[in-house]
C-alpha cells in the first residue's frame, strides 16, 4: 500500500476507536501494524535502529495530521473554541470542582514529554516485535476490508444558487461571542464600510476602493453582498445570514401569532321578578311593561281609584 493509503488507514482505525466500534487492545494492534507497514515504506531496506526508523515514520504521521489541521477552515476551529470557553465557564460557575480538575489536567498536560516522545515509544515497539511484523501485512488488509461506518448525510445548501448550509448559521450567541462567518471567515461587526466620523466622501471613497476590489475578486459574480451596520461585507452566495436577536423573534413571532382576544366577562344582571326589567337605581315598574293579566289587575285598580268620590 502506499504512504497516503497507510495515512488514511491510520485516521480510519482512530475513528473507529474514537466512535466504540473497536476496543482499545483491538486499536492497539491496528496501530501497531500499520506502524510496520509504514516502515515498510519510508525504510524500504530495513536497515537502521528502530529508533530512527521510529522516527521516519513518526514524520510522516505529523507532517499528514498537520496538512489534515490546516484543511479545516479558521472559522471553524474559532466556533469550536468559542464553546470549549463557554464550557469552562459553565463548569467554573456550576462545578468549580470539575473546572480545577480539568485545569490541573491540562497544566499536566501541558508540563508533560512532548507528543512526538510520546507517540515514538510505540512504533518503536511495534517495529522490534517480530510477531507484529508477520502478521502486519494481514492485519492491515483487514482493516481495509472492514464495513466502513454509515457517514453522516452531507448538509445541503439552502437554495439551488448558494453554497452555505444550515450548519452554518450561528446561534445567537454565538454571533454576539464573537464567533465570525462559517462561510468566509470575516467577522460580522465594525466599521470596515460605513463612513466614519469626520471623514469626508473623498476619503471614505479612496477607503473603500480596494475592499471593494477583495471582495469581488473573492466572490466573483456571486451576486449581492450584505453588511451588518456597516461591518465587513459578506457574500449572499457564501454567507449564511446573521441569527435574529431574541427581541426580533419574539417580534415577528407576535406578528405571525397574534393573541386571541379575551372576550369579556359576563355581567350578572338583576332583573325585577315583575316586570323582568333591570334593576337600575330606584326601579318602578312601568305599566306598559307588566304582564297582561296583571295589567289588567292594576288598570282595575286604578279605574276604581279615580272613580271613587272626594
């Protein structure tokens, strides 16, 4: 197999540990044999002590790790420390345990041998076990012959003529931590294109010239370019757009969900078990309003009243 072949073999094995599809003892063993084959390739006579030929190999291992860091955007590495520090600072507020633990482990870390020492004690094992030599050749066969993990879909752009994902939206907090744009790597807020105080149209003009001419030559007919409050521009096409403010949503989430109106509460009425009116102030019953047989009670009544003699 060759160099690059061996290399990509190597970070499938880690993955495979990382993810609980191998023990550590099984990890142990592939790492090993693919550290003879690797041997195999960049000593190809075999002669030498183990400890340089530990060290050819290592080489090679660091130089392909260190092109494979460099093909993740700066973007991405700041979001991903962006929440490393966020989860430092949850763990200082609520487990300060935890967080002196996890600083000591580090500082040990850090204090410790370097990583190349480290990583160099077991292929120079490897390469002096004559056991894991014979058997290295099958061993890495097989571990290109295993059932490769089901890779997670591909994100897919928003539109048909945009290339950004959703996984490139930010939250909000992550917009106002600093976090800059997944797409281009230019952060959000400034004053990089609006005209600054005291600076006249000339000036502002001969300023914006050559950022004018960067953009263009980065994001060539990719259509509009937006700025938040007159940061640094960013590219329709490139750029997944700003997240809303909390006050904004909560906004437009009235708008799209208006209340219900409450409707009002029932008033009770007292009404006169005569007349069946309200009972309002000092209420009399009008005759007009009683029932009909006992208006007629009470026109008698008053037929009989004014009839009757001084």
């Amino acid at each position: 197999m060759t160099l690059e072949a061996l290399i990509a073999l190597r970070n499938r094995a880690l993955d495979d540990y990382v993810d609980g599809r191998t023990s550590a003892e099984a990890h142990r063993a592939d790492l090993s044999a693919i550290a003879v084959e690797l041997d195999r390739v960049v000593s190809p006579e075999g002669e030498g002590r183990p400890e340089d030929r530990a060290a050819r190999v290592l080489a090679e291992i660091l130089a392909a790790s260190r092109t494979r860091h460099l093909a993740d955007p700066s973007a991405k590495a700041a979001r991903l420390q962006f929440w490393h520090r966020r989860r430092l600072e949850h763990l200082r507020r609520d487990e300060p345990h935890r967080y002196e633990a996890e600083l000591r482990e580090q500082a040990a870390l850090d204090a410790a041998e370097p990583d190349e020492v480290r990583m160099a004690r077991p292929i120079v094992a490897a390469l002096g076990d004559e056991s894991i030599a014979r058997g290295a050749r099958d061993r890495v066969r097989a571990i290109a012959n295993r059932p490769l993990a089901e890779a997670p879909p591909a994100p897919i752009p928003a539109f048909p003529d945009e290339v950004w994902t959703d996984d490139d939206r930010l939250t909000w907090e992550e917009f106002i931590g600093g976090v800059p744009c997944q797409g281009c790597g230019r952060p959000f807020l400034g004053d990089d294109t609006s005209q600054r105080d005291g600076e006249s149209w000339s000036a502002y003009r001969g300023r914006m010239e050559p950022i004018e001419t960067e953009f263009k030559s980065s994001h060539p007919d990719h259509g509009t370019r937006w700025t938040i409050g007159g940061g640094p521009f960013h590219c329709r096409r490139c750029c997944a757009p700003h997240p809303l403010s909390p006050e904004q949503i909560r906004q437009i989430s009235q708008i799209m969900n208006p209340p219900t109106p409450t409707p009002a509460p029932e008033v009770q009425v007292r009404l006169c078990k005569t007349c069946r009116k309200p009972l309002e102030g000092d209420h009399v019953c009008q005759l007009g309003d009683l029932p009909k047989d006992l208006r007629a009670v009470v026109e008698a009544v008053l037929r009989r009243e004014r009839d009757r003699p001084l």
